[in-house]
C-alpha cells in the first residue's frame, strides 16, 4: 500500500513530471488490453496508482488535507500478494462515444463484472469486484457503470501455470462475449506485481 511518505509534495512532483509521464505512459501502453470493440482493462500496479495520485493532487491542489482521501480511494486497487496468493488488478472502462448507444449499452451489460475471467488449460479465475457497490450496479435502472474497479486472485501454485501458458481474458455476457489473448509484454509486467 502506498501513504503519504510516498507522496511527493506538488514542488516536487512538478520538477520529476515530465520523465514519469514518459514511463507511465510507456507502462500503461504495455498493461492496457481491449476485450471487444468496447471494452479495456488497464491493469494496475504501484506506479500506475502512485501517478493517478499524484495528478489528482496536481489538478485538485487540496494540499495534505487531499493526501488521506486519494490514499483510501486508490489504495484498494493495488494488487496485493500475501498468504491468500496474488492479485491481478484492473479498471475496466466501457468506452463508447456515443451517449444515445452508451445508455443501451449500459443496460445490456449490467452485471459484466459477474462475467470476467482468465482462462488458460483447465484454469479459469473469475473476477471479482473491488467495489461490489449499487452504483456500479444499479438495481433501480438495471444499468451498469461505465467503470469498474476488479481483481483476480491466483494461488501460489497457478501463478507460474499463468505466466508459462496462454492465458485469455474472457468477457462472457449474453449481450457481449469476447475474449483476447494476454500479449507477452503484458504477462511480463505481471511479474514485478508477484515479485517474481
């Protein structure tokens, strides 16, 4: 978990911003994966949590007193390994421009979060939401929010059938079923969130 040791003051993040914004975007480029034309994981980690932070004090400015309030917002999406195994974590963003098609969409797909899994050989882990909220799953419209915050839990034991195999993100919703192949790259970067 990160804390305000880890938070650079607004001075100091300003003198270092240009070169990590090179390396984040470097970063997320490697661990963004789109399943179907409208949906895409951003898989998270330490930096990519650290920087989101950091910009929301950069834009905001709410000094120390905003430091606690982006920590126990972003601090739940971090992938945690411990006694339990290891984490896999994601945003998943529904990305569709058109506002009209957008709220069709939403309504088809409420509920995805219960429909997402890694699958290789005779594996599948299933997603679980790290917000199981009513607003990502609204009951009193049946619609779904754009955004979901999600993690996958491997044991000790799958994590190296996971980076050694062919391993697919699965999307499987009556109104949307799509499935793409993690890149290598991708599977790499997973490595350092184990602390392989």
């Amino acid at each position: 978990m990160l804390t305000s040791i880890d938070i650079l003051s607004l001075h100091e993040f300003e003198c270092v911003r240009e070169a990590k914004k090179q390396e984040i975007l470097l970063l997320k480029r490697i661990r963004r994966l789109a399943v179907g034309p409208d949906i895409t994981f951003y898989f998270e980690n330490i930096q990519t949590i650290w920087w989101q932070i950091q910009e929301m004090l950069r834009i905001e400015k709410g000094g120390e007193a905003q430091i606690d309030d982006e920590l126990r917002a972003y601090n739940p999406l971090m992938p945690v390994n411990g006694q339990n195994g290891y984490e896999i974590s994601a945003t998943m963003m529904i990305e569709i421009d058109d506002p009209i098609r957008r709220q069709v969409v939403l309504k088809q797909l409420f509920g995805i979060d219960q429909h997402i899994s890694f699958t290789w050989k005779n594996n599948k882990i299933s997603a679980f939401s790290i917000d199981p909220t009513t607003e990502r799953n609204r009951e009193s419209d049946q619609k779904t929010s754009s955004v979901h915050f999600l993690k996958w839990l491997l044991s000790a034991e799958q994590v190296n059938d996971f980076l050694n195999n062919e391993v697919s993100l699965n999307i499987n919703n009556s109104h949307y079923t799509f499935e793409t192949v993690l890149p290598l790259a991708l599977k790499n970067s997973f490595k350092d969130d184990f602390g392989l």
